[in-house]
C-alpha cells in the first residue's frame, strides 16, 4: 500500500512557516523549534511583518518560493487565511497546519470561515491540521511545528489532543519528569484532519506502541470509531474526555458549540473500540506509565504487597472502587509465604509483610506471590519506617521480578527517604507511581484494555436463517406512519414491528367502545388487563389508565367508562385512541424488564437495558447502555453491567431466568435499530422475563425520517457485517464456492492461506520476501472496518470443513473518500481456474455500491498474469514515475 497522506504532516521534507502582525511570535517558536529539534529538511518562511526569522530565507509570498514545499504552518489573522491557503494549493503544497484561531469557537462568522478553509483543502488536496491548534511533534524526524515551549523527547508513546492548552501542560509534565512521546499531535478544530484519521496513521506507526487520546467533541462518530478500533486492535489506547457531566458539558459547549451526546454512550463507544476510559488527569498520566512499558495482563486479579497495613488498606480501599478485584491468594502461596514471613503477617491479600521488612523480605515475597495463578498483576508498596532501607526493598522487588511475565507496579510513598529507591526501579524498567491509588489505577487500565479488545473483536452476525426478521413488513409500517405525518406508532403497529423481528409480544386488541372491549374480552380469554390507548401518554398506570385481573365479563363496561373517565380527567389534553384489552399472564417468576433504543447526537442508536415496575425502586433505576450491532456476547456483557443481573440469576425462590432467550431480545433490537434507521426511539416496557422466556408486555415507537444518505447503515457508528454480500460462486468448470466477507476467527485460515502461497505468489503480492504474516499484520488483515475496507474471502464448501481460503480480494478506501486500493491472491492449486476474476467482479461490484468511483492498484512488472487479468477487466496501466518496476493499475467504477 502506498504511504499514509498524513506523512507529509509527520515527516515532510521541507515546512514554510507563514505568520503575519501579530502572529509573528508564533511563527517565531515554531521556526525556533524546529532549529532545536534538528530537523534536517528544508525551512522557509513567509514572514512580511518580521525583520528576521531564525537564520532562515524570508520570502514576501508562498508563491515566490522557487522549491517544492511539502508543509506549510500558519499563524496568521482568519481573515486572511483563506487567501493564504489558496496559495498554498497553487504551490502543490501536501499539508498545512493553521496555528491560529478566529474560527468555529467564535461562533457563526467564524465557522464559515473554517468551512471555506476545508472547502479550499479539500479541492486542493491538502491535508488540513487545525485550525486552533498547537501543531505536530514527531521526535524521530526531528520534526517540531508547534508552539509549544517545552521539549519534547523521543518515546513510544503518541499523544493526540484537540486542546492545545491541555496538550502544552502534559507536555511541560513530561519535560519535567524525562517521559517522551513517539509523537504529538494537537489537533485543535479537527476541521478537516480529524481523530480517526490521525489514529488511523498512528495504528501503522512503527514507533508507536500505544496512544493517548484527549477527546473534547467528535464530529465524525463513524470515522473516529473506525480509527479507533483500528488503532485499538493493534495497541493499547486511553482516551480521556471533558465534559462528563452537566456542568462540564455546559462549560464545553461554550467552548466548542458542537453536541456533545450523553456520557455513559461515549464510555460504551470506547469500550466497544477496544480503549480505555480515564476520567482524570492523574489517571491518565497514569495510564501514560504503565502503556509506555509494554506491559500486559490475563486478568484483572491484584495482588498488594506493602510494609504498612495502612497503605495497602488504602490501596485496597481504590481497588474496590475502582472495580480492581483482589486476588485470592491459594493455599501454596500462603504456606510459602509463611515459611519466609514472620508469624503475625497479614496471611491475605493485601501481604503485610510488616514495618521492619528488608530487602530479602521483599525479594521472597515478590517472587511466590507472582508464581500464584490466582494472582495477574502485583503491586509492592513501600513507607520508610524505622529501620527501612528503601533502596535495598526496591533491588529486592527487582530481583524477586526477574522473569515475571505478570505486571508489578511499585509505590515507594513518601520524597526525599525514598529517592534512591525510586530511582533503581525506574532505572530497571519497573513502573513506579507517587501514591498506590496510581498504581490501582494503572493495573486497572490493562485489565480493561484485555477485557475491552474482547468486546472489538466481536462482529455480531444475524441470528439463524430460519428466524431472519421480515424487514420488508416492519418497514412498510414505519413507512406509512411516516407517510400520515406521525412521529409515534400506535400500540398494535409497534407490536407488528416486534413481531416482525421475532419477539415475543403479548397479543392486545384496542376497543372504541364498551362493547368492542366485551367481544375482545371474550377473544382473548378472561382474566385480562384493560389499558388505556393513546400516543400522548408514556407511563400509563401514572394517571389511571390501566386495570388489571378483570375476571367477568359484567366488569369490562364499567371498567372501560372508568379508564376514559379517570385518564380524560388527570390529561384533558391527551388524545385518547380507545382502550387495548390484553390477556392476564401469570408468570410469577417474571423479573421486568426495560428494553429500548434511543438516539445519541453523537453516535447515533443506542441500546438501553434496565430494571421496570417494582424492581427499580429496590435498584438504582439506571439503565446500562451498548452500541449496536449486539451478538450474544455482547448481550450477554450488557446484562451484566446492569443492577439487575443479579436479580435475573437464581434469586430467593426465583429460578434462574431465561438469560439466552433475554440475549436474543437483545440482538433482536439490535437488528431493529440496524435494519431500521427510521425508529427514532423504542421502548418495551416491561419485558416479562423468567425461567419460561421472555414476553413483551409494552411497545412504543417512535419514527423520524432518516437523513439524507442513502448508504446502507450510513445511521450507524459501527459498520455491522454485510451478511448480504455472503453468497455462492460459480466457476467456469462449474465448481461452486463461498464468498463471504473476511471475519476476526478467519485469522489461523489467513495465516495458512498466505504460509501456503508459493514464494513467487507470496512476492507478487507483498512485493518482498515473506514467510509468514506477523500478528500485526493478521489483526490487520481480518480484524477490519467494514465501513472503511472489504476483505471478500472464496471458501470451497465441504473441504477441510469450510477452513481453506482460495482466494481473497480486498479494497481500502483512499483518503479522498472517492477511490479504493485493491489487492488481489488466490492460492497456487486454484489458480487459472477463474477465481481471481470472479472475486474482483464482486469486489468492484460492492466498491460501485459504497459510492467509490475508482478503483487503483500496484502490480509488479514481472507479473504478466496479473497484469492481463487487469486490462481484461478494463483496467489501464501506467508505469510508476517513482519506481519502474511497478504498474500502477486503475479503472472507474
């Protein structure tokens, strides 16, 4: 694949500096930067107000620069910049990052001005940072345009912000405590260049092993989860966000004046992706130590190793807040630590191995507890007592450590007594933080991210054919409720959506009058339930509109007259829609249950799960929040998170409720919230659920017309999988195959699909050597963004159990958003056999339906094979300028 766009940003070979009046200091701290991070390229500047510029040519105008420029930094007034920029695309400039502000954050005016700015890089093809940024770092090329005062040194660690003020204090923090960065990125307005597509660079980056996010809005849900997940799949990411709350979200909307969504939506978008959520400052710098380490986890299980009961009681204190669970230490180790412990030691977990604890002691005690397999991480806390020997009590930590594939995390708390054993564990690579709650924290952060890269690797597919939903019927509906001008289904039409999509749903008939009430009574069976029918009114039983257990016939006329009577009286304004007569279930195991979708400004659908009826006043009353598309696990991951789980699971003399059949609920409003982008908001209230199954009692929904796009799942933040594209295959000798998009559980199929390719197929299509794909590369290959890229794989039916792989074609969607690059193998025994042109129809076929207008690829010049498939296919051929070895390959779509 060619090289990412954002290079010229990262690691361009020449940068003009353009400021004007006021911005002249600015210009001045970008060009003094990039003099003392030694950058070795070329260094121009426009600088018309200013009398010199750090050594380097001064020229009047852009265009009288009579050199190639691949980056342009300015700092210069809003209103000129427009000009400036067009200047900057006559001059075939790559990238620009605009410094100064004036923009979006001054409302209406100025966001027309940043409006025309992309337009401009947009139509020029410059990649556009900012505006109202700090500006890019990247220490292994040298590279400093920013106009930040503080250093920055090389690390292994990305940091990528839309608050330059934040991002100049983490900076300074960093200078002063001797942490780099692999590079830095401030990206202000995110107007053009945004999170996903930094994120996306970062996650091919070989000098970044994990990323921290600051996060103040998102303007792009898709792009910015796509990037994300991503970079998520390949390194860890921790990602903090302001205004979490209501005062927070009014301070930033002062701020930035972009929607900001709900919160606990935003937590679940991250989870999904793969990251973790900090909420603090100190955590993140936190969590800034324990990634640059490399450290990972099997568990979430901590184990608390300390020389002071107070210490390890606080930090047991955090863990239990933080949802850090403490490890149950066995039998083996608590004897071991007996035989080497003096008597009255804590024999739990935290260890107290006690105030006057050496060197030794530590030694031993590090060692058995990290040999414990009930035990995934330690953490050794340290208070100069008495006779404590701080730096003897950290070497022995480092001894007891050596070869420990668990993380151990250290506190040596106190200053000037602990100095030097501070300084040894630091030296020896061992992550050290000021206070235990840090290092709680920290391991906090790893177990998340383990748990968290479960929940990306799930690509929920639909549930069994034989219980496909009849989307045309349940479409039919919402489209004549759309057509009459309603915003909200009746109670039989929202009941018919649900059904549509397998559901259970009690039956319900609706009465104009008493009489119709008695036939349907009689229909159904008595006992039944009478509830009120009207658009205008949510919780029914709030203003007397519901009547339940009516067991003669002789009440239903009364019973009626009384339900209008009472409702009419407490909502005179209500429309009333007559009375829906409903069989009396008696299930008297059922927990309720509510079930929903909603709208986030922000991401889109959202599932709700919680608690209904009388359960919400024994439990908080929240709801637990996901992001469709749901499979069972993450269903069954939603029910967990709620108040009432432990209600659903054997409760008293309550059996266990039906879980698999409330996870199918689950999925099946996931599909409605995927299938149908016209529901605004669905609530099933209550959802009876027990030993039995489950049963829908309530339904209400609400539809709004779709946005303009036409895009299949364009409503989505995540891409769900295009089960649509799976289908059959017939070769020229009359063979069928499977075609199907590629999957995360395909990678052992990938791995020997390319470990099988003869060296001449595996060259022509990674054009070097290559035995095998490294993990990186495998995640890269079948962990993909079905929104982004289309990796369409040919399985022959029936062999080897569906495993083998005889071909696999592939796209990746260009930055410009208009064209994809494809990539083409077939294995060796099928080739000439028709595979490779079949797979590319259906590849530039789903390519033609994304919208993509061109499809491109690089061929080898000694692959004639190839070669001639393409220009059969109406693909032209140019040779490459840069390489003549290569052909590059093109066809519109």
């Amino acid at each position: 694949m060619r090289k990412h766009y954002l290079e010229s940003v990262f690691g361009p070979a020449s940068v003009v500096v353009v400021c004007d009046g006021d911005y002249c200091g600015i210009g001045m701290q970008v060009l003094r930067n990039l003099r003392e991070s030694g950058y070795q390229g070329k260094v121009f500047a426009v600088m018309p107000d200013c009398e010199e510029a750090c050594g380097v040519p001064v020229f009047a105008s852009v265009a009288a620069i009579d050199e190639p420029v691949e980056l342009a930094v300015i700092a210069a007034r809003a209103a000129t910049q427009p000009a400036l920029l067009r200047q900057c695309g006559e001059h075939k400039i790559a990238a620009a990052i605009v410094l100064s502000g004036g923009f979006s954050e001054t409302q209406e005016s100025g966001l027309a001005l940043q409006n025309e700015l992309v337009e401009i890089a947009r139509g020029c093809e410059i990649a556009l940072v900012g505006p109202r940024c700090l500006g890019i770092v990247r220490p292994a090329n040298k590279l400093n345009v920013s106009s930040a005062r503080s250093p920055v040194a090389p690390g292994k660690v990305a940091l990528v912000t839309q608050s330059g003020a934040f991002c100049a204090s983490l900076l300074d923090w960093a200078d002063s405590n001797g942490f780099g960065f692999s590079a830095v990125a401030s990206l202000g307005a995110t107007s053009a260049v945004k999170m996903g597509d930094v994120l996306d660079y970062l996650a091919q980056d070989p000098h970044t092993h994990s990323i921290l996010l600051y996060v103040e809005r998102i303007t792009d849900a898709r792009l910015f989860l796509s990037g994300l997940r991503a970079a998520a799949r390949l390194k860890p990411v921790a990602v903090i966000k302001s205004g979490r709350n209501e005062a927070g979200e009014r301070a930033a909307l002062a701020h930035i004046h972009t929607p900001l969504g709900s919160d606990a939506v935003f937590d679940a978008a991250i989870r999904r992706a793969g990251a973790v959520r900090v909420t603090v400052v100190s955590q993140l710098i936190a969590a800034a130590t324990i990634l640059a380490t490399g450290a990972r986890v099997k568990g979430s299980r901590l184990a608390v190793l300390t020389n002071g009961g107070g210490p390890g009681v606080m930090a047991a204190d955090w863990a239990g807040s933080q949802g850090v669970p403490l490890a149950e230490l066995t039998a083996e180790t608590v004897a071991a630590l007996s035989a080497v412990l003096p008597g009255h030691w804590s024999h739990c977990d935290p260890v107290d191995i006690l105030g006057d604890a050496d060197g030794e002691r530590y030694r031993a005690a590090t060692e058995i507890i990290l040999a414990d397999k009930n035990v995934d991480g330690l953490l050794v806390l340290c208070t100069p007592q008495g006779f404590t020997d701080p730096a003897a009590c950290a070497q022995g930590v480092i001894d007891g450590a050596q070869g420990a594939r668990k993380p151990v995390l250290t506190s040596w708390m106190g200053e000037r007594l602990v100095a030097s054993g501070r300084k040894l564990l630091v030296d020896a690579g061992i992550p050290h933080f000021i206070a235990p709650e840090g290092g709680v924290d920290a391991f906090g952060y790893l177990a998340s991210y383990r748990r968290n890269q479960t929940a990306l690797l799930q690509v929920p597919e639909p549930l069994a054919e034989n219980h496909r939903p009849d989307v045309y019927a349940a479409q039919t509906i919402v489209d004549h409720a759309l057509a009459e001008r309603r915003e909200i289904l009746t109670l039989a039409e929202s009941k018919a959506v649900l059904r549509a999509f397998n559901i259970p749903v009690l039956p319900s008939s609706n009465a104009d009058n008493a009489v119709d009430a008695l036939v349907a009574a009689e229909n159904v069976g008595l006992p039944v339930a009478m509830k009120i029918n009207s658009p205008d009114i949510l919780h029914k039983s709030d203003v007397g509109g519901v009547r339940l257990n009516i067991r003669e016939s002789r009440s239903i006329f009364t019973a009626f007259e009384e339900l209008i009577r009472d409702v009419a009286e407490r909502m005179p304004d209500a429309r009333l829609q007559g009375v829906c007569i409903e069989p009396m279930i008696d299930r008297p195991h059922a927990r309720e249950l509510m079930i929903g979708i909603s709208r986030d400004p922000v991401f889109g659908p959202v599932i709700h799960l919680g608690a209904a009826g009388t359960a919400i006043e024994m439990l908080s009353g929240e709801t637990q929040v996901a992001l469709p598309p749901l499979n069972d696990f993450l269903s069954r991951e939603l029910i967990d998170r709620t108040d009432a789980a432990r209600f659903l699971r054997q409760f008293r003399s309550y059996p266990e409720a039906d879980l698999g059949k409330l996870s199918e609920v689950l999925q099946r409003v996931s599909e409605i919230a995927c299938e149908l982008p016209s529901i605004n908001t669905l609530d099933i209230n209550p959802l009876l659920v027990d030993e039995e199954g489950v049963i829908a009692i309530g339904a209400r929904i609400t539809v709004k017309a779709p946005a303009s796009s036409t895009v299949r799942y364009g409503h989505m933040a995540i891409h769900p999988y295009p089960a649509n594209l799976e289908s059959l295959m017939m070769l020229a000798d009359g063979s069928e195959v499977l075609v199907r998009p590629i999957r995360p559980e395909d990678a052992r199929k990938e791995q020997d699909f390319v470990s099988n390719l003869s060296a001449q197929s595996r060259y022509f299509r990674f054009m070097h050597g290559l035995d095998k794909l490294t993990p990186d590369m495998l995640a890269r290959f079948t962990q993909i963004d079905y929104d982004r890229e289309m990796a369409l794989v040919a399985i022959a039916p029936g062999q080897d159990g569906g495993q083998t792989f005889l071909g696999v074609a592939r796209y990746v969607i260009n930055p410009d958003g208009n064209s994809c690059e494809f990539a083409l193998t077939v294995a060796d025994a099928w080739q000439k056999r028709g595979v490779g042109p079949k797979l590319m129809e259906r590849l530039m076929h789903v390519a033609r339906e994304r919208g993509l207008d061109t499809m491109m690829g690089e061929v080898l010049a000694q692959n004639p094979r190839m070669l001639r498939m393409c220009k059969r296919m109406g693909f032209s051929a140019l040779r490459s300028p840069d390489d003549p070895e290569i052909i590059l390959v093109s066809r519109s779509l």
